[in-house]
C-alpha cells in the first residue's frame, strides 16, 4: 500500500489498459516498484520478479487493486523489454531517425541471458493474472469505476456540461474529445446566429 492511502478521486484514474499501459507515470506506485525492475541477467530477472511478485501480494493483502495491477504491468514490461533486448542488439527495435522497426538480431552477445530473462519475468507475470484475490480486486474495481465514472457524468450533464471536452480531459487520451467538444461548441454557436 502507498504510504498514504490515495484519495478516491485520484484511484478511479487509473485505467487498467492494455498490457503495460501507464506503468511509468501512475504515482506513487511507479516510484515504489520502479526501484525493483531489473532484468540484465537471469539472476537478477528472478530476484526483480520475486520482488514485484512479493510487492503484489502485499498490496493483494491490503485490497490495494491498482498496486496489484502495477506490479503486473511491470512483471510484463520485464519480460517484453527483455525480450526486445533479446531480439535487438542494444535494445533498440525502431530506427531512430525513420522511425521504422529494425531487422531482430541474429545471434548477439547477451541475447540467450536476455530471452531467459524474459521467461523468467513470464512465469511470474502468468502467475500474478492468475491470482484469485487479483481477479477478485479487479471485478471489484471495475465495477466501483463503473459507478464513480457514471456519477461524474450525471454531475457533469445536471451541470450543462458536455463531459470531459468541456472540462478539458483530465483522463488519458482525452484530447480528440476535447476537439469533439470544440466542434459542438462551434455548432451551437452557428446555431444561434441563425
């Protein structure tokens, strides 16, 4: 558990997403895992995972779902970004300056420890989404998300508020609406010089 209990309003941000989806930004749980995830041998990969994993089943002791699912993301980004180091030299899969995927390695030094890295990291992963307390947290909270989300539209709409465009997002990938909303602002106001 985070050393201070999040604030609802800041837990129903987060989104589950798929695969490793904000794994890097969402705090405080980012600062208290990211310390663990290491992946440059075999040996480290079981020590990080074992780490993460312990890390989740605290957090699975203290009904903390997003911890839960934090530490999932980072077992899985464990295992894809040691797969990539595996599969790229250097790690790097896409052209820096075209931007386009790079051909995979065919033998390099590092890349058989890398690949066993990733199995590593997989076993755990599988193991944490498997976890009955995780699927029980998680059909939990999407459920308490549900609810929190539809609440805020209900406030919003008993305001005159569109939704997120009007208030200007606040949610990840909300910037095409805010152009939604500015096209509807636009209507209305055509609206009413006619």
């Amino acid at each position: 558990m985070p050393t201070h209990p999040l604030p609802k309003a800041h837990r129903m941000t987060y989104r589950i997403g798929r695969g490793e989806t904000g794994v890097l930004t969402f705090e405080p749980y980012k600062s208290e895992i990211l310390p663990l995830w290491r992946f440059k041998t075999p040996a480290i990969a079981h020590k990080s995972s074992a780490e993460i994993y312990a890390k989740f089943q605290e957090y699975g002791k203290e009904g903390d779902f997003v911890g839960m699912d934090m530490c999932r993301k980072f077992l899985q980004m464990g295992m894809t970004r040691a797969k990539r180091y595996a599969n790229h030299a250097g790690g790097r899969k896409y052209d820096k300056g075209t931007g386009e995927e790079l051909a995979k390695s065919k033998g390099h030094i590092g890349m058989k420890e890398k690949l066993e890295s990733s199995a590593v990291f997989r076993e755990v992963w599988e193991r944490a989404k498997g976890d009955e307390r995780y699927a029980e947290l998680k059909e939990r909270f999407v459920e308490e998300q549900r609810e929190w989300d539809g609440e805020r539209k209900r406030r919003e709409k008993e305001e005159g508020l569109v939704g997120d465009e009007e208030l200007g997002g606040g949610m990840e990938g909300s910037g095409s609406g805010r152009r939604r909303g500015t096209r509807m602002r636009v209507k209305v106001k055509e609206e009413e010089e006619d």
